[in-house]
C-alpha cells in the first residue's frame, strides 16, 4: 500500500475544470492571471462540500463518485459564478498589477 496522505478531490477536480473554463474560448475577455485562477478556485471551494481522503484507494473510488455528468454540470455552474463575482471584483485590477 502506498504512504497515506490528505488530500481534498473536490479541490483537484475544481483546480482542473477552472484552468479548463477559464482558457476556453467562453472566458477570453477575463483576467487569467494566478491571482483571479486562485480567487475563483477558492470561490468555488467555499460554497462546494469537501471530500477529504487519506490513500489512493479512497481517491479513485471518490474521483468516480464526484465525476458523474450532474455533479460536473453542479461545479461548472458554480465555476462560472465565481469567474463572474471575482471579475467584478474592484481591487481585481490592482491585485493583478501587483502579481505581475
Ligand atoms: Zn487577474
């Protein structure tokens, strides 16, 4: 058996499907800086339950868990608030100046 470790799936599945969003043809007018990808994730993360596990086990069999079509549908649509909200957001410029 592998080391045990923690891990939160529902934020590896968030982190992949906002990269994935965010370069997509929809959200080329939004800042994809690390700081705005960073402030949706944890948007995201906020509003959406955790699903910690500790071995590689319980991470494949929650990865099948999360990935049905209606709990991607549920996360896309929260994504796509949280792209929006971080967007409007007033010191969004000034953080992005000061990063890059
Ligand atoms: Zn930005």
């Amino acid at each position: 058996m592998s080391k045990p470790f923690l891990v939160n799936v529902t934020e590896e599945i968030v982190n992949g499907l906002v990269k994935f969003l965010l370069y997509g043809t929809e959200y080329q007018t939004f800042c994809h800086c690390d700081y705005c990808e960073k402030e949706i994730a944890a948007d995201v993360l906020n509003q959406l339950p955790s699903y910690y596990v500790s071995t590689a086990e319980a991470r494949d069999q929650a990865f099948r868990k999360l990935k049905s079509p209606e709990n991607i549908e549920m996360i896309n649509k929260q994504i796509i608030l949280s792209i929006h909200a971080v967007g409007k957001k007033p010191d969004h410029k000034k953080m992005s100046n000061l990063s890059n």
